[in-house]
C-alpha cells in the first residue's frame, strides 16, 4: 500500500470528524438558542402591537404544513403556539413553497426507499468487528474486578461511546478506542477514503441546512435591528407577506 494512501485516509478522518463536531456544535447552539429566540418573537409581537394568538388561528393549516407532526400538537393545544424550546423556532430560511413542495416530500420518499451500499455495508461490518473486539475489554462483564470505580467508570463509558458511535457510523471514535489498546483496525482504506468523502458531503449538507435555521441564525445576531429583520423573515414564511403590511 502507497503511503500516499494512508496520509489521504488520516485526512479524511480528521475532516470527517470535525464535521461531525461542528454538526454537533451547530445543533446545540439552536437547541439553546431556540427559548431565547421564542421570547424575543413574542416581545416583538407584543412592543408592535401584533396579535400573534389570533394570527396563528387564521394560519393554522399554513403552520401545521411548516412544522409538520410538532404544530400538530402545538396549535391544537395552545391558540397562541408557544412552541416552547424546539417546536416553532427551528424551521428553515427557504421560500414557503421549496420548503413545503420539494424538501419534505423528497427527503419522505427517500429515505423510504434508501438502501445501505456495498461500500457502506462492508465498512460497517468491518468495524462491527472492531467494535466487538473493544467489547472484549470494555463490556461491564469483562472488567477485571481489581480495577478501581474511576477505572471502571472510564470503561463503561467508553463502551457506551463506542456502541453509540458504532450506531451511528462515527467509525473515528471506534478508531480512537482501538488505538488504545492496540486493537487492529480494518486496512481497507481505499474503500473507507470513497465512503468518508461521500459521508462528508451529506454531513456539509447537514450542516449548512442547520445553519440556515432561525435559531441558528438568531445566535448569530449581533445587534437589535438584525434581530427584528430576522423575526420579520419568521414571520412572513408562517403568515405570509401582507402580514408585515397589515400588523407593523
């Protein structure tokens, strides 16, 4: 094997992870950005004299389309749609009609109808073996007794991290573990290079899709007018655009 090859293998970990902790990071901006971004809307509702209850009852069937199985269960429960910290504040900025016609209905159809390729199939299996290897010596009934509670813990947890990792394709936190204690890992790295470059590239998708949430984007505000722009984008993709007219 070229060491050509394996430089651009190390490569492609590195960038596959660190769009994974990126991805991370982004979700759990919105996620704790999303009752902060709630407040605001409200108060702007409230300073410009707009009746956000009543204009969630005359748009229901328009939210409910937005927020699918979420406002379902808001607006039924609240006429004033206080989605709380994740309902209402993480749809995306994209035109009404991409949003409702091609994203949800393409994504719906394929992920009913994906299938594992050959190279992601053999690749999971490949560190299923490893998994079950690390399993051997981190499973809680393989730890040696003399083992101290801090020791043990360490295990434990990294046997909950691998399993975990292994599930959801993180196979850079498997190679991590195996590293440390000298468990072979899979030489196939031609073929994991093709599945980590294919794997980057719909986690860059992610990505930028989760960037482009109102929650994300809110935390990246940095003044008070950027802020009201933002709750008026909001607030035409869910009312429409005369609402701007009619309410400010």
């Amino acid at each position: 094997m070229a060491i050509s090859t394996k430089l651009r293998w190390k490569r492609y970990i590195n960038e596959l992870r660190f769009v994974n902790e990126e991805l991370d990071f982004v979700r759990e901006i919105s996620k704790s950005t999303s009752r902060e971004f709630q407040i605001y809307y409200e108060d702007y509702c409230a300073t410009n004299d707009i009746n956000l209850g009543k204009l969630n009852q005359e748009h229901n069937d328009r939210i409910q389309k937005l927020y699918q199985s979420k406002a379902n269960k808001s607006v039924e429960q609240d006429p004033q749609f206080d989605a709380g910290t994740d309902g209402a504040l993480v749809i995306h900025s994209l035109p009404y009609d991409e949003q409702i016609n091609s994203e949800d209905e393409e994504d719906t159809q394929q992920l009913s109808e994906y299938q594992m390729t050959q190279d992601e199939a053999e690749i999971h299996e490949a560190f299923n073996k490893v998994f079950r290897k690390l399993a051997m010596v981190l499973h809680p009934d393989k730890l040696e007794k003399t083992l101290t509670k801090e020791e043990r813990d360490d295990k434990l947890k990294m046997f909950k991290e691998s399993k975990a990792a292994l599930e959801a394709r993180k196979y850079f936190v498997l190679l991590d573990a195996a590293e440390k204690f000298n468990i072979t890992t899979p030489r196939n790295y031609k073929q994991q290079i093709r599945w980590m470059k294919k794997e980057t590239s719909k986690l860059n998708q992610e990505l930028n899709k989760e960037k482009n949430t109102y929650n994300y984007i809110f935390s990246e505000c940095e003044s008070e007018n950027e802020k009201d722009d933002l709750i008026k984008r909001f607030m035409v993709q869910l009312f429409g655009a005369k609402v701007l007219t009619n309410n400010t």
